[in-house]
C-alpha cells in the first residue's frame, strides 16, 4: 500500500510539472478564493521562499551555474538594468509627475516594485517554460547580492522615509537564506547523484507548482474582500500592475534579443518579475494597506506571465526558417 500510495504521489507530481504554467496561473485564481487558507499560510510564508530557492538550486546543474557566472559581461549588464537603470529612470518619471504629493502610498508601492530582485520563483518558472535557468539563477544571486546597499538608498531617494529598510537585516536574511537553500541543494545532489536528480526533473516541477500554490496564497487573501468593496480601484491597481510587469518584460527583452533569443528572454522574465513580498518582509510591514494590495495583485501579471509567454515561446521555436 505504501508503495502504491508513494508511486500515486510521484504520479501527481509528475503531471502538475507538465501542466507547469497552466497550473501556476490557476493557483492565483484559486489563492485569491480561499482567503482562510491564506490566512493559515501567511505566517508560513518565509518557509515557503526557502522551499522554492532550494527547488531552483536543485533543478540548475551546479555546472550550468558555473559556466553562467564565469561569463560575467552579460550578466553584469543584466543586473546594473534591472537593478540600478530601472529604478532610477522609473524613480525620475514618477517623481516628474510629482506622484509623492497625490498619493505617496501608490508612490512607495511602485519604487518598492521596481527596486526589488527578481522573484525566487524566477528560476524554477523559466525551467517550467523550458528556458535557460542557470542564467537566470545567475542573474538572481548577482541581484540579491547587491539589493541590501541599492534598495535602501533607492527608496530613501524617491519615497522618503516612508518605509524605514535596515540593510544589515536585510543582507543577513539574505545571506542565510541563500546559503542554505544551495547547501541543501548540493546535499541532495551529493547523496542522491546527478541521475537521480535528472531522472526527477517532472516532479520536482510539481513541487514547484505546489510550492508556488502555498506562495500565491499566503498573498492573496485580502484580495477577494477588497474586491467586493471597490472594484474599480482593485481593478485599476490591477491594470497598472499588469502595465508595469508586461512593460518591463517587453522592454528587457527587446534590448537583449540581439545577444540571444534564448538568454534575453529568462532574463527579460527576471527582470520584469520582482520579488515585492521579499521587500515587504524587510519593511517589518511598516507600509500603508495600498500597498500590500498592490503587492498582491501584482502577483497576478507575474504568474500569468509565463503561461502568455509559453506557446509564444513554442509558436517561434517552431517557426520554419525563411
């Protein structure tokens, strides 16, 4: 029975690492209707970031990883783009519409948006869509190693002092969180070797799924009851999120595509989809309610992100050389 009910979860595992991003964009939708159940989550949150960091290290050979930090050029530029451009030039646009005296709460949503890393998740959704996820692993450790000394100064530069970040907290969580995700990464590769761990690949998928499910939810259960009590707001919230995600993914990838189409894409998805909730947990949540409900529904954008980019991906691959 054991073995049975063992080889039935390995199953189901398998099948949602197929269904991949058909079944990330519904655990949005389901998330955002089941408010209890984020509730039960939320205080679980942290762990399920850690879970997720350590599913990227697992499923990227550590080889890959290598080969994409020893190719720094790109990568570097990749990460002063999403990092440090995009930032400053949003920062400027926003503070030329003089966004900080009509509504500071939207203002310090928006520059917390775009000073954030790329979400953790961001390696294990490009291995969901078949791309390149040793780079955008890559991509990800460079961001987040320089987030604790950019995203502060950032914020204080374009917010004020809404939001107070301590950049020692900030780095050590870091630090900590990174170190013992790729160390239990690398114990499981060690003890269950490389084979194993390939032969996997589906249902280590699946757990990401699952992971990102508890993710999505531990967010969205505030959504439902402000949408009920003012659509046309959580709508509007809803569309600028949309704007900036799809914006940025667009913009990113038309600068990078003449490197590689394969490369500029994952990079483009890291780039456009930013770990918000990260920034909240080192704000202590010490930011106004607009705030954490924009966070939340810019989950949405992220998520359907790569079930939009997907048959794009396979419509071009497939497409026959002229």
């Amino acid at each position: 029975m054991l073995e049975r009910a063992v080889a039935a979860l390995t199953s189901i595992l398998a099948w949602l690492g197929r269904q991949g991003t058909r079944a990330v964009a519904i655990s949005i939708v389901l998330g955002i209707f089941l408010p209890p159940l984020g509730a039960i989550i939320r205080p679980y949150f942290p762990e399920t970031v850690f879970a997720l960091l350590v599913l990227a290290f697992l499923r990227v050979d550590p080889g890959a990883l290598r080969e994409q930090l020893a190719k720094p050029r790109l990568l570097v530029a990749a990460a002063i783009w999403t990092m440090l451009i995009v930032p400053l030039v949003a920062g400027l646009a926003l503070s030329a519409i003089d966004l900080k005296a009509t509504s500071p709460a939207l203002l310090l949503a928006l520059v917390i948006n775009f000073v954030a890393p790329p979400i953790f998740a961001s390696p294990a959704l490009a291995a969901l869509m078949g791309l390149n996820a040793a780079i955008t692993l890559a991509l990800l450790l460079v961001c987040i190693a320089v987030t604790p000394f950019l995203a502060p100064a950032l914020v204080a530069m374009f917010a004020g002092s809404a939001v107070t970040f301590s950049p020692l907290s900030l780095g050590l969580r870091l630090v900590l969180m990174l170190a013992g995700a790729a160390l239990t990464g690398v114990a499981v590769r060690a003890v269950a070797g490389k084979p194993w761990v390939e032969r996997q690949a589906e249902r280590i998928d699946g757990l990401n799924v699952i992971v990102l499910f508890l993710f999505a939810v531990a967010l969205m259960g505030d959504v439902l009851s402000n949408t009920i009590s003012q659509p046309l707001y959580v709508l509007g919230l809803l569309a600028l999120g949309c704007l900036v995600t799809f914006g940025l993914y667009v913009l990113t990838a038309l600068l990078l595509i003449r490197v590689d189409f394969h490369t500029a894409v994952p990079l483009a998805h890291a780039a456009a989809s930013r770990n918000t909730g990260l920034m909240l947990a080192a704000a202590a949540g010490a930011v106004p309610e607009l705030v954490w409900l924009y966070m939340a529904l810019l989950q949405i954008p992220i998520y359907a992100l790569p079930l939009v980019i997907k048959p794009l991906l396979r419509r071009f691959t497939q497409q026959p050389a002229a």
